[in-house]
C-alpha cells in the first residue's frame, strides 16, 4: 500500500515500550524511524526475555519493527553534536528518556525547538510534566496502581489488580503519536513545529474516565464487575455446562429475547426484572435463576440459540482460539515479517481498504550507522 507517511524522518530516544511504541506506529505507516540507542546495551527491551532473534528479545521485535538503529553517546559533546545534525532533517523527535534527563542534556523541547523551528518534540513521561511528582520515573504496574485504575479491575472479592495489557504504555505511545500528527497538520499551515507532552499517569485517567467522572459529578464509587458493566444487567461472562460465555443485553428489549431464549418469559413480568434499572436493584435474585439455566447446555448451544435470535454474545476464548477463529484470520492482523520466518501483530486499522504491511524486523544494534554518516559502533553488544 502507499505509504502514508513516507518522506516523513522520526527520531526515536525510546526505551523498552511508550516511546518505541510510537515509533512502532510511525515506521509501520511509512516514515523513516531512526532509534537512538546506547552503545553495547541498546534499548533495554532488547534484554527482556531470552533471545529471540539475531540475541534480540521478542518484546523487543514486536514494539521495534521497521526501524533503523544507531547508536549515538549523548553524555559525550560529539554525540550531541551527531543529535543536532540528525535533528535538522528531523521531522518529529519522540523519547520517554527518564526525568530531567532532556534538560540535563540540553536536548529539553523547549531548547530543541528553538535551534530548529520546525521539529515536532513529543516527550512522554510516567506521572506528567507539571505537579510534585513530574520529576518521578514510573512504570506501568506503578501508575496502574497509582490511577485509580488496579483498584476498580478484579470483582467486589479480590485484590486491586493490574490489566493484563499495558494500556498506560501503549496508550501514551499512541496519544504521543495523534498529538504529533495534529502538529505535522498545523505545521504545514505554520511553518512550525511544537512540543506534544503525554503521560502514563494522564492515559491511565482517560481511560478511567467514566468511573473518575461518575465519582465527581455524582458521589458514585465504582463497584467492581469482573466481566460484567455498572449500568446494564445481564452484561457479563457466564459459566455454562463447559466453557464460559459472554451475554450482553444492553436494553429490555434483548433481555426479552434471553429471556425467550432460556423459556423463562416469566422474567419479562417479574416486576423485580422487567426493566433494566429493576434488574440492577435485583441482579443477585436474577442470576441465582439465570445461572443454573445456562449450566444445563454447553457453550456451543447457547451461542447457536443466541446468534440466531439476535442476543448479543460471545465465547470467552484463550488466546489461541482467539487466534484460530475465522473472523480474527479474516482481518490479517498477524503479519508474516519477510525473509524472517516468524509473525507479529499489525497495526488495529486499514487505510483505503488495506492494513499497513510490516517491512522489516526490529534492527541490529547500531545496523544502520554508517547509513547515516556516524562511526560503526565500537564494542560487543550484550545481547
């Protein structure tokens, strides 16, 4: 497909996954991703597992695709230097380098974009760049808890806990890229580039939002659902007669279908349950009828009866029978990497009716040096 960002040159100072994620996201859609890496050790997410290929970690493959890699000593005046002429062709500069780091440096965004007018400068931290705590480090499991967010997962019995994906991280990377994009726009009107700023700690309160606004505005605390939802019932996963599976009525009118569907009509009438506000002052009465029900069929059974009569649902997969279903295979999302022989999870969007391809796997540490006018790297790398 064209290659929606071709022409447009990313520096990325990224380690292990918010900043090399954004990256990940521009090299996938065309641009030319240059990572700035620390001699022999690189990027730590290099080391996070065992080796994988060419010494290199999966995590680090998966977030580190289609990029090229040099490395470049930034405690040194000469590696500044090499920064500063790389930053002169440089469209956007992304990093989620620790705290006071870019100031230390003098690579800070407000420096960088005064010595170069038109560089779009996205910096990502853990808990923001303004408050007491702009100045901590932070990682996802920390700023998960720290949110809000490990306290409302889980149900009503169990412990705070994380989400099993790195919302916060990958969030971040993203919002990073959706603010450097709307500047390359405005640029294109301005002449100037400008500074994206993006947190861990702000993602996690976006994505937290309709719980952190229903405390606000209407004194509501949370409750925890496991699988289920705060405002409709039934809305939630289900054991059956072996696998469980997933039932939303988001309105009476599918619960009257369920409600046909299970030959339990008289729900319809019950005055405990005929509307969805009654259900939710009733969920405990409701269940203790509706979950031996489902217990008298397998999965399959339901899912057939309630496809067929429009009751939303859905089987609750493991990974690889997520993988393995006709509808995931459909979308192409898993991507061969050419001449590699392994596979890795494309970009979630099509682009006039075509997914962005993966070129290439993650590079070599400092592959791609002498390409753009530095020294080979010196050193083994300890991959």
């Amino acid at each position: 497909m064209n290659r929606i960002l071709e022409g447009v040159r990313v520096l990325e100072l990224g380690q292990v996954l918010a900043g090399p994620f954004a990256g990940a996201i521009f090299a996938d859609l065309g641009a030319e991703v240059v990572k700035v890496e620390r001699a022999r050790v690189g990027d730590d997410a290099r080391h996070m597992g065992p080796a994988f290929h060419e010494g290199a970690a999966l995590n680090f493959h998966i977030f580190n695709r289609g990029k090229n890699s040099i490395v470049i000593d930034l405690k040194s005046p000469a590696g500044l230097a090499e920064l500063e002429r790389l930053a002169q062709d440089t469209d956007i500069l992304v990093h989620n380098l620790r705290p006071g780091v870019t100031e230390q440096l003098g690579i800070d965004g407000a420096s960088m974009c005064a010595r170069h007018s038109r560089l779009i400068y996205c910096a990502i931290s853990a808990f923001g760049h303004l408050g007491p705590m702009s100045g901590q480090p932070g990682y996802e499991p920390l700023v998960q808890a720290f949110s809000g967010m490990s306290s409302t997962n889980g149900g009503p019995d169990d412990p705070p806990m994380r989400s099993a994906a790195s919302l916060c991280d990958q969030g971040t990377g993203m919002w990073a890229v959706i603010g450097a994009l709307a500047l390359l726009e405005r640029r294109h009107r301005t002449g100037k580039g400008g500074i994206v700023q993006t947190s861990l700690l702000e993602t996690a309160l976006a994505w937290n939002a309709q719980k952190a606004d229903a405390h606000v505005n209407e004194g509501r605390m949370p409750a925890r659902h496991r699988s289920g939802h705060p405002g409709f019932v039934p809305y939630e996963s289900f054991d059956t007669a072996d696998d469980p599976i997933l039932i939303c009525c988001g309105n009476d009118r599918l619960f009257a279908k369920l409600s046909k569907e299970l030959n339990r009509q008289d729900w319809v009438t019950d005055s405990r349950f005929s509307t969805n506000r009654d259900r939710l002052t009733h969920k405990t009465e409701l269940f203790a009828q509706l979950e031996p029900v489902l217990k008298q069929q397998p999965r399959a059974h339901w899912l057939t009866r309630f496809e067929q009569a429009g009751v939303p649902c859905a089987p609750v997969n493991t990974i690889p029978q997520a993988l393995a279903h006709p509808q995931t295979q459909a979308l192409g999302m898993a991507q061969p990497i050419p001449g590699e022989g392994f596979t890795l999870t494309a970009l979630p969007l099509s682009i006039d009716h075509e997914r962005p391809s993966l070129r290439r796997t993650g590079p070599r540490l400092g592959e791609h040096n002498i390409q753009y006018g530095l020294a080979e790297p010196q050193g083994e790398s300890d991959e």
